[in-house]
C-alpha cells in the first residue's frame, strides 16, 4: 500500500484525508474472557473502513469501544488529535460520533421524525424553561431542525413514512430509519454495526447506495461492520480483519482478499 | 366527510406540528374551553363542584404528572400518594408561615418542594428498573406518610394530627375555608389544569419529552445518540413530582379543606392515579383527561344509579364500584394496553375515512 501519512486518493478519484481516529493497542477483557487483544488501526477522515471477521471475532465489540459503551482495559482511543478520556456514551455522541445497532435499536413508540429528530439531540440549545412556555429559541429551533432533519427524509426516500410509528414499520426501512437518526447527528464518524443483515438483495443494494452517497455527499467517515463480502469489497476503502480478538489483516480490499492469514480464518486451516 | 386533513394545507413546520392538526379538532377544543369557562361557572353547584369538577380537575394534574413520568420517561411510580403529601403539607407550612402572601404562590410553592423531594426520590432510577424502582418509590409512599405523622412540625403541633386549610382568598373571594365558593374553587383549579396541562404539552413535543421517550423505549440506543439519562430520568421525576406536588396542594387546600395524611394521601391514592394513567393511557396527555374523567365518575355514576335508582344499599354499591374498577382494569391491561387514548386515536382514524371502510 502506498505511504497514507497525508491521506490518500481512492481508485474513483475520492480525496481521503488525515487521521481521524486511531486506536492504540485496545485489549478489552470481561474477567478471563479476552474480547480484543492489543489491536491499532487508524481510521481516515472521508473513508469508508470496514471492520470484518467471523462470528466472535470481537467486531461489536470494538464498535462499542470507540462509541465509548466498553472501556478498553488497555490502550488508548485518540480522536482527532488527541487521546480520548474516559466518557459515557452520551458524551461521546456529543463529540461527534453516531451508530447504528446491529438488532434495530429505534425508539418504537415514537415516529419515524420524532426518532429522526430525537437524533439531533446533541444539536439542540433551547433549555426546559423555554420549551415548557414554547417560547424564543424553543420553537424556533424546532422548525430549523425540522427542516434539516426532512432534508435527512427527502435522502432516504422515507416521506411516506414520516408520521408513522416505527413499530409498525417493515425491517428494511426500520434499518433505513435508524441510518437516519444516526444521520441526523451531523456526525463526523458514522458506525455502521451490520447495516445490511437480513437484508434482500434489493434492500441491500439501496443501503449500500445510502452508504456510497451519505459519504459522497456529506463526506462523512463511516466504519462498517458487515458479513456480506461482496457489499464490504465494493464499498469500502480499507478493511480491518479480525479474529479471536487479534488483527490478522489491514489494508485495501484487494490485499486483505489475498491475504494467507485471512483466507484461513475464513475457509480453516488443514491440519495434515 | 368532516373529519379531514384534505384541503387543509400546512406551509411551514409551525403550523404541521401543532397540537390539534385537523381543523374539526381545533373547534372541539375551543367548544370545550366555552363550556369550562363560559358556561359551567354560571351553573356549578356545591354537589357538583365537589363531587365531579374539582376531584376531576385535581386528578387530572395528578394523571398528567405520573402520565409523565411512568407513560413517557417509562419510569414506574407507587408513590403519587406520597407526593401528593408533600405537597398538602408544603402548601400548608407555607399557607401557616406567610399568611400575607397570595395562595397562588403557595401552590406553587408547594409543587416545586415536591419537585425537589421527587428528585430525591428518583436517584434510585439511575442504578434500577422496572418492578424494582416500582418497589423504591413504593418505600418513599410510605416513608412520607410515616414522616407527616411522625413529626409534629409538619402538621403545626396540633393535637388531632390532622391539617386543617386556613381561610384563604384570592382577589377578595374565598378560595379556602367554609366560605368558599362552587365556583370560585372550580375556576382556580381549572385555571391550575388549563396552564399545566400546557405545559406539559410543551415539554412533551419538544427536546426534552423526545429524550424521555427516548429512554422508555431504549435506554442504551438514547445513551449512545446523546441522551443524558441522568438528566432526562431526573428531569421527568422533578416535572412529575412538581405536577403531583401541585395536585396534592389543590386537593387539601381546595378540595378536602382538612386532612389526615394517612386516610388522604395513602396507598390506595397512589393506585389510583396508577390506574387513570393505566385507564387513560401511557404517554398521552388526553389520556391523562379520560383516565381521571372515568375513575371519578364512574362511582357518582354507580352510586346515581344503584342507590339513587334501584334503591341498593350504599355499601353493596360501593363494593361493586371496587369490583368493577378491577374488572376494568384487568379488561385494559389485556384488550388496550394503551387505554382509552388509543381507542380515541383509533376512532379518529376511522373517521377521517369515513364513510369509506379504507
């Protein structure tokens, strides 16, 4: 691979920038259980990465390290610059950094804008005094986020939906809903835990599109976990590959996909 | 035919997220303002007052106030009683201490203590859920009502233990004492539900109700999208217990006039106002309405009918009444967990087709 210290450019001509987020020698342990074990990656601003492994290779839990729901037993989570202390999730969404689950994780009760809008939380000014006599900046702050949050529902092709309660809505768009309150944060990195599983292939080929253009258009990082192959080569940039809680690869597509260790993680060793 | 959003068209985002989108509704909430404020006070009467508008509007604060806590921040609560108690007792130091200052104030007063004890007790939900933060606030409902007959202080020293409320008036008219007026009572706590109730729509269509939703329906996805649950969990317990402070204030002060804390704001009290939530349905305002506008006519209903009308004896109609409240409840909890609020809605989304069945 070629030298990334400045960034990079992408086959299709895409500007990646510097360092985003690196994680520096993360080893996460549950008792004896060792989860993730001395792992560093660096994430680039503008790229698409991919986080792959089989099942138990530690994946969620690294999402949920750099969205600050694990704490890493060693090792450091620097994010633009500087090392990260230690911060509930919450705090760490107010930094910049938005997910989605891979069990849909939508508030059910709640519709499709009011679960796109509850995404702009971290956005919003307005305190409980103003809101409780809906006066000065509460209502007014209302109508400007309602306006960016129907630019997020214009993109997703989700007008249709709009008032509905998202409990009643089908698997393929609760997926496309919750890629919209995630959205709706304005992130500067957007996880991504298995965004297409369950999918048909037409549901799968939309939310890829949403990845390419949320990316493109908004120029947004993105870190993706997914387990379907075809979708992870074609969409991503770099591709991390895990097993048993060790990194057994880094690098483009193409040199992941020949990589000795990684096909013998995924298709097995013979032993004779 | 009538009830359509067709033809009525929102240009901008105001006007799409206002309370009463259709316009049918728009007039049916001011006919009922004209009737609350233009009609009812000319006609009230102290059987009335006392026995159907006053408790509904009291228990109407009380539903909204435990409506937002346990229906949209989904924190369950058997302690309404109890808050209820601070805030009779809150709103009798103050009445005893500052005699001179307007009643108004210490209602107020009153459910902003409430709100403080109310965050006291809402520490526990930080670490516990469910059945468990149910048991928690169960041990603050009977902690308070242990503590307002314990300590003297409370109820001024005064030998039968009860609190008794002082005359008070409000503009020259007795809002307080034997001398109050059907309508003078009646006005003030309708004037009590009309703001409070705005407010609580208020904060429920805003930031704030969206985080506590939020955290009912997923806690850990409302963490990770920027949600303080700290903030939003304590917020909810502090408008709640400030809504229940108010409610209790209003039913010593106004309603009872005197009280025993034990025989007013028991455990029976707490259930209660569970059940006009329950009723009425979680996490909705209207529903809060319905829930107390069942629970407190229903028994002047029976009690019309079976006593008045087939002549029963009183206690046979009392026992029934009980019976069929559980009966009622049981009924909900199976067939429309989200109560008559959602029978409500779904009768709304037939009408707009109607006459069309889709």
């Amino acid at each position: 691979m070629k030298d990334i210290a400045e960034g990079y450019v992408t086959a299709d001509g895409r500007k990646i920038g510097g360092t985003l987020m690196e994680m520096k020698n993360i080893t996460l342990r549950f008792g004896g259980v060792v989860a993730i074990k001395d792992i560093s990656f660096d994430i680039r601003e503008g790229e698409i990465r991919a986080i792959i492994g089989p099942n138990g290779a530690g994946k969620s839990s690294m999402l949920n390290v750099i969205s600050g729901f694990y704490v890493p037993t060693e090792g450091e989570v620097w994010f633009r610059g500087e090392p990260r202390p230690q911060m509930r999730p919450y705090q760490v969404a107010r930094q910049g950094i938005a997910r989605t689950f891979q069990n849909i994780a939508l508030f059910k009760g709640m519709s499709t804008l009011d679960n796109i809008m509850t995404g702009r939380m971290t956005l919003m000014e307005s305190n409980m005094a103003q809101q409780a006599f809906w006066w000065g900046r509460a209502q007014k702050e209302e109508s400007e986020h309602r306006e960016k949050v129907e630019k997020i529902i214009d993109f997703l092709e989700i007008q249709a939906i709009r008032k509905t309660p998202v409990g009643r809505l089908p698997y393929g768009l609760q997926k496309r809903v919750e890629l919209g309150r995630a959205l709706a944060a304005e992130p500067k990195l957007l996880l991504l835990d298995e965004p297409m599983a369950g999918m048909n292939v037409e549901e799968k080929e939309d939310m890829s599109r949403f990845i390419l253009d949320v990316n493109d258009e908004f120029g947004t990082t993105i870190a993706l976990i997914e387990h379907d192959m075809g979708v992870v080569m074609d969409l991503s940039d770099r591709v991390v590959v895990m097993d048993y809680g060790k990194k057994i690869g880094d690098g483009t597509p193409d040199e992941v996909r020949n990589n000795q260790d990684v096909i013998d993680a995924y298709l097995g060793v013979s032993h004779d | 035919m009538f009830y359509r959003e067709a033809g009525d068209f929102k240009t901008s985002y105001v006007n799409d997220s206002q309370t009463f989108p259709i316009q049918f509704d728009r007039w049916r909430y001011y006919a009922v303002l004209f009737v609350a404020l233009g009609i009812v006070p000319f006609v009230i009467n102290d059987y009335w007052a006392s026995a159907v508008f006053v408790p509904f509007l009291i228990y109407s604060i009380a539903a909204i106030g435990l409506n937002i806590l346990t229906g949209y921040c989904g924190q369950v609560s058997l302690g309404t009683g109890g808050f209820m108690a601070v805030g009779a007792y809150a709103v009798y130091k103050l009445m005893t201490a500052f005699p001179e200052v307007n009643i108004i104030f210490h209602v107020l007063g009153a459910g902003i203590i409430t709100a403080g004890v109310g965050v006291l007790f809402g520490l526990p939900s930080l670490r516990i859920k469910g059945f468990y933060l149910a048991v928690a606030t169960l041990a603050a409902q009977f902690f308070l009502v242990w503590l307002f007959n314990k300590v003297p202080w409370f109820y001024n020293y005064s030998a039968s233990g009860q609190i008794s409320a002082p005359e008070r008036t409000l503009a020259g008219i007795a809002l307080t004492g034997p001398e109050a007026s059907a309508t003078a009572k009646y006005l003030v706590c309708l004037g009590f539900v009309f703001v409070l109730a705005w407010l609580a729509r208020n904060l429920t269509r805003g930031t704030v109700g969206r985080s506590w939703m939020a955290i009912r329906d997923m806690d850990i996805a409302a963490e990770i999208i920027g949600v303080n649950p700290l903030r939003a969990k304590l917020t909810a317990f502090a408008v709640s217990s400030f809504f229940i402070g108010i409610a209790g204030a209003l039913f010593f002060a106004v309603y009872l006039g005197a009280v025993e804390v034990g025989e007013a704001f028991g455990i029976n009290k707490s259930f209660l106002v569970l059940f006009m939530v329950i009723i009425g349905g979680l996490g909705s305002i209207f529903g809060s309405f319905a829930g107390a506008a069942f629970l407190v006519l229903l028994p002047v209903f029976l009690k019309n009918v079976l006593v008045g009308g087939l002549g029963w004896p009183t206690d046979l109609a009392a026992h029934l009444e009980l019976m069929i409240v559980g009966g009622l409840i049981v009924f909900f909890l199976i067939a429309e967990p989200h109560g008559l609020a959602q029978l409500w809605r779904l009768a709304k989304e037939k009408l707009r087709l109607w006459p069309f069945p889709h």
